[in-house]
C-alpha cells in the first residue's frame, strides 16, 4: 500500500467526519509520506532575511540542486559574479544535508546572499 492510497483513504475518512483527526500525529505522518513520495528529496532555496523563503526547485541529487542555485544567482546579477563557493552547514530539523553559497567578489569580499542547498529527511 503505497503513500498516495493512505492519503485518499484518509481524505474519504475526513469527507466523513471533517471533525475529526485532522492535524492529528496521523495526519503528519500521512502527509510527510505524500511528501517523500511525490518530490525529490534536494531543494535549492533563497531565503531573504526575514521573509519567507522562495523555492528554487527540487532535484535528485546534490550536484543538479547546487547548479540550478547557481544559476538562479547567477540570473539575478548585471555585473561580473566573481568566484561562488559551497560550505558545509551543520544539517538540522528535516534536513540531513545543509549547504550555504558564498559569493566572492571580484575584490575579494566574502558575502552570504541567502541560497542553501539541502536534502530534506525520508521518514
């Protein structure tokens, strides 16, 4: 019985009784197994400050997820680019993999423009 069935299964249950479990632990599970099912497990994301994160896109692999961020940088700027570096970040919450770009520039300065790199945990 796969992710999808349970899913349809429970969405009959709520048509039946929409009072009943639903944001429940089940529920979670539920939905957390829909979500591994459906999308690829990398995700490459720029996150502002303090506004919510915008999604790059997903991906399969580390390599596709880092290219596709870099590339979305990469669009985003007139000028020369300079050097873009990958750090490893202590991974943490859902994720089991945690990458932040660096942007050097031409000069040299070192900054943080807000793109990660992660692969999101299979429950």
């Amino acid at each position: 019985m796969s992710a999808r069935d349970d899913l349809w299964r429970w969405s009959r249950r709520v048509d039946e009784d929409p009072y009943g479990d639903l944001y429940g632990d089940k529920t979670e599970s539920l939905l957390n197994a829909f979500r591994d099912e459906l999308l690829p497990a990398w995700e490459a994301v720029y996150e502002p400050g303090n506004v919510s994160d915008y999604l790059i896109g997903y991906t399969n692999a580390e390599a596709p997820a880092k290219a596709a961020a870099e590339a979305w940088f990469r669009s985003q700027y007139l000028s020369e680019i300079g050097r873009l570096e990958w750090d490893e970040q202590r991974p943490g919450g859902q994720h089991d993999a945690w990458f932040d770009l660096t942007h050097v520039e031409p000069d040299g300065t070192e900054t943080g423009p807000g793109i990660t790199v992660r692969r999101r945990k299979t429950s």
